[in-house]
C-alpha cells in the first residue's frame, strides 16, 4: 500500500495488537511510546497518519497534535482516548486531529476510518522543510480535486486534509454561500453530532494560509448561514 503510519501509544495491550493489525493490513508501521518520541519521528517526516493517544507518559497528546501541525504536518491524525465527553472531543479537533475514536474500540472500526482518511488524503505526506516567501497579493488561487492540491499561483499552499477539503468545496461554489450544515456533512459527515466549533477553527486556519500565499482570494463569513469564497484578497 506504501502508507507509512505511526502509532503512538503506551499501553502494549493496544498498541502490539494495533501493530500487528495494520501490518496485517500492508501497511508500513512504526511505535513510539511516549510524545516527545512521536514529535521527533512525525517531524522526520515521511508519515501518512498518526495514530495518537491522548494519555501518554511525558507529554498530553493534544499537544503532540499541536505541535507537529505548528510545525507543518498536513497526514492524517487519529486520536485514541479514554476520556470522554463533547469537550475533550472538540478540543482534540480544534488543535488538528482529523478525526476521533473512544476507548475500548474495536480494531474493524479503528480500521474503517483510518481507510477512509487515507484515501482522503492521498499519497503520503512529509513536513515542509521550510516555508516559502509569501507571494505578491492578486496571486490566483487554483484547486485541483483530484490531485488533492492547492495553488497560489504556481506555489502550493501546504493544507490539512481538512483545509482542503473546505476550500474544494468553496472553491467549486466560487461567489455562492455554502452552508455551515453543509460543510459539516461534507467535509465532516452527517453522523457528526460533536460541536460545529470545530468548523470554525478550521476556517481560521484556512484563511491565515489563504492569507499568507498571497492568493487574490477571501474567505467571507456570512453570519448565522456560512462562508463565501470570493475574488480579491482580505483587506490587511
């Protein structure tokens, strides 16, 4: 399959299992026990999706996940965690994680979405070793869907799967409102029942990168009903 995945987990009643699993599966798998570890290989780059516990020895995982998206990883992260509630669920996407699955867990369901947010993501992805010059403003933005990549100009802008898929979805409705619930069903999906806060931090997200290409685009709120991508940049 060529995906690498790193699993980041303490507990060897999970982890050796998981292991063995998803080298059952082709997958190319490594793990790490502690956070500061998982920080160190994810920013060696090459990963295509982290697995990451929440509850690990040195380090929250939530600041794993903070960290390494600070830092420029744009693969997949799944968190496992035995916490539970709304909050901690929220939290964990507003810093990053792309999606979020409670403990126990069985390994056919950890494996059904890790499937489907790496064929979301597509080919493997590895750490920017440093960012370019922001380019000149009035720069166009252009967004291939199939090669899953995003464009100011002939530069790409380096997004999470998350931050491209919302700028596909208000790219292909350029000038048209595109709906909170919608985005949510699309980019998300209809069975999330989590809060849409999650939508919002990725749309800052977005528009700071939209922003800092250069790209002749903004991101419009449209308050109570959703966002709009319109041409020419956000005034500075």
């Amino acid at each position: 399959m060529g995906q690498h995945i790193l699993v980041v987990e303490d507990d060897d009643g999970i982890a050796l299992p998981l292991v063995r699993t998803l080298t059952r599966e082709g997958y190319d798998v490594e793990r790490v026990a502690e956070g500061g570890a998982a920080v160190d290989r994810v920013l060696a780059g090459g990963f295509s999706l982290v697995v990451l516990d929440l509850g690990l020895p040195d380090m929250d995982g939530l600041d794993v996940c903070r960290r390494v998206r600070d830092e420029g990883f744009e693969g997949g992260i799944v968190i496992l965690t035995a916490r539970d509630g709304e909050l901690d669920r929220v939290v964990g996407l507003d810093v990053g994680a792309d999606d979020y699955i409670a403990k126990p867990f069985a390994l056919a369901e950890l494996l059904a979405r890790l499937r489907a947010l790496l064929r979301r993501s597509g080919t493997p992805h590895t750490v920017p070793a440093a960012a370019a010059p922001a380019a000149a403003s009035g720069t166009p933005l252009s967004v291939d869907p199939d090669a899953r990549r995003a464009f100011a100009g002939d530069r790409e802008i380096q997004l999470s799967t998350k931050e491209f898929d919302l700028v596909a979805h208000l790219d292909k409705n350029r000038g048209n409102v595109v709906t909170r619930e919608r985005l949510m069903d699309d980019v998300w999906d209809e069975n999330w029942f989590g809060s849409t806060k999650t939508l919002d931090v990725t749309i800052a997200r977005l528009r700071q990168k939209l922003e800092d290409s250069g790209a002749d685009v903004r991101i419009t709120t449209i308050r109570g009903i959703g966002f709009r991508l319109d041409d020419g940049a956000a005034d500075a």
